[in-house]
C-alpha cells in the first residue's frame, strides 16, 4: 500500500514537473513600436556572403539582425549595396551575388531578380518599370516589375551608379566618365550628358528641383573634387565648387526639407543650397572614426552615420540632432554602408 502510494506520488510530482517546465517560445523579430523604421544596408565582407539588412525601431531603440535571414532562413547574398521600397515591395540588389532580392512589406522573400552582373542601385520609373545602375555591364539594366525580369540595356560604358529621375529623365553618375548621363525614360535612350568631374557616384534633388552631383576626384591624377548644381530642365550647370586636391567627399544626402545638403568629408558636412562656398568646417566632426554610411531621417530629421571600423567587425550607427549633437549608438552589420527611412 505504501509502496502504491509512493508511485503514484512520484508520478504525480513528475507530471506537474512536466507540466509547469517554461515552453521556449521565439519572439517575434518584429519592432513594436508605431514609429517608422530604420533599415541599415550592410555590405558584408567581399566574397563571404554575409551581408544583411539591420531593422531599427526609434521608438524603442530596438534592433533586428539580419532581417532577410531572421524572415527566411537564408542569406541575402554577398554585398548587399542598396535597398528601395515600391508599392508594398522591397528591392535589396546585392551586388556580388548579381541578383536583386524580392520581398514583402515583412521582408518574406517573393521573387528574385537575375540576369545582372554586378548591380549598384534600383530606381523605379513607373509603377512597371525600373533602371538597375551597374559595375561591371557598361549598361543600365531596364526591369520589369510586373514580371520581375530584365527586359533590356541601355548601352552606358563604364561603371554606373547613383541616379535620379525628374522630369521623363534620369541623370545617372559614371565613376569610370567625368559625366553624368541623361537617359529619356520614355524611349530609354541616352540624350545627353554633362561633365561634372571624375569619379560622381552620388547625386539628390533639391527643394527647388535642381540636381546635385557629387564628385571624390581623381587623387592620383591631382584632380580634385567637386560640387555641381544641375539645371534639369535645360542640362546646365548653374554653379560648381571646387575642393581642395586630397579632399574625397561622398554619400551626398539632404535633410527633410530639401534645403540642406549633407555628405562625408573628414566628418559629416553640411551646405546649404543657397551657399555661396563650400563649408569651411565640418558639421559633425570625425573624431577618428571610419565614416562609411550617411543618410538623414525625413520622419525627424536626425543625422545617421555608420563608422565601419576595420571592415571586419559590426559597424557603429550613430544617430545625432539636427544641431549635430549625438543622440546614441547602436550595432548593425559588416560594413554598413547606407539606410532607408520608411
């Protein structure tokens, strides 16, 4: 009997153990605040394949690592060198791995776009169409977006990069030409181009819609940098700033309104548009750190840099004021390179 009962015990001790052991449950990766987020574009190590995209929630400081991997259980690919959002849709290009990477508002994988060969930057014409800028192709990639397929190229030797499209024209930076090009997005045909300077890799549109490119130079050949402000409608140069030979400015981005330019010069510089010289000092100094990524917040205007290190290690986000005094830091990927602000 007293056995019986010391079985029975045992039994019953074990079951409320089972019962009452805590169920691993995985959180969801989601941030909840209601915020508008931060993705942070990270590169990864050339040749790795560990790229990744960086989720940051303002609201609650929070960050999800590796979202694409964290949503898919696979890797987005090797380099990851930008990101764009159309119509409820994420384009991540990934330059190495010459694919784009297809997804929902979540980050679930829908499609992938092939037939690239080293894919720079994703810039949507119409709701149907989209120009891929590239390393190695010597052309613009001309998308469909409704079947997720390379329809065709237009034939732009050397090596494309950032763009912007106004007025059924896209002006698009060369760094292997000192011009920018001019492409008719309605027969996608080049027209025209303006130079502007070695090495222009980045270009943004003012309040007033006029175009600035921003071009590092060519220090082996003592040819220094310049700023180049663009007239759209007639494909003029207004006005022009020369840098001092040595100087290598880039990342060239505006604040909110659209008044203020912002790009990497040692630190983090700014312009503004109506400026009658380049600034004499920086903005926000380096203070020895590896100054990679910039990009302003239009949802409240904050300042984010990325510092990547020594390239190998998870990049430092800093988020600064518009009065250039830091607010905080926080961990991203490998070699961050660029964000999108929803």
């Amino acid at each position: 009997m007293f056995r019986s009962f010391c079985i029975v015990l045992v039994l019953l001790l074990f079951s409320a153990c089972v019962k009452d052991k805590p169920v691993a449950i995985t959180p969801d990766p989601a941030p909840q605040s209601q915020l508008k987020k931060v993705y942070v574009i990270n590169e990864g190590g050339f040749g790795y394949g560990n790229s990744s995209i960086s989720l940051f929630d303002p609201g609650t400081n929070s960050v999800v690592e590796d979202l694409f991997k964290t949503q898919n259980n696979a890797n987005l690919g090797d380099v990851t060198q930008s990101l764009n959002y159309v119509n409820g849709t994420f384009y991540a290009v990934v330059n190495n791995s010459g694919r784009i990477m297809v997804c929902d508002a979540q980050f679930k994988k829908t499609g992938q776009i092939n037939g690239l060969l080293s894919p720079r930057y994703f810039l949507p014409i119409t709701n149907q169409k989209a120009y891929v800028s590239d390393f190695k192709a010597n052309a613009i990639s001309v998308i469909d977006l409704g079947s997720n397929t390379k329809t065709k190229s237009i034939n732009c030797s050397g090596w494309t990069e950032g763009m912007v499209l106004i007025y059924n024209k896209v002006f698009v930076c060369n760094l292997r030409r000192n011009y920018v090009y001019v492409i008719n997005t309605l027969n996608d045909q080049i027209n025209d181009s303006v130079l502007v300077g070695p090495n222009a890799s980045g270009l943004v549109i003012d309040k007033r819609d006029k175009i600035w490119v921003l071009s590092s130079g060519d220090a082996v050949n003592s040819v220094g940098a310049r700023l180049t402000r663009i007239d759209p409608l007639t494909n003029i140069i207004e006005k022009s700033f020369d840098f001092s030979v040595g100087e290598s400015p880039d990342h060239i981005c505006l604040n909110k309104t659209k008044d203020s330019l912002f790009y990497l010069n040692k630190g983090i510089c700014l312009m503004g548009i109506g400026d009658a010289a380049l600034p004499s000092a920086t903005f926000i100094p380096g203070n020895a750190r590896n100054y990679y990524g910039l990009g302003i917040n239009p949802n409240d205007y904050s300042i984010y840099a990325s510092d990547a290190l020594d390239y190998s290690q998870k990049s430092n986000i800093y988020i600064f004021d518009m009065k250039g005094n830091q607010k905080q830091v926080f961990k991203a990927g490998i070699n961050a390179n660029g964000f999108y602000f929803e």
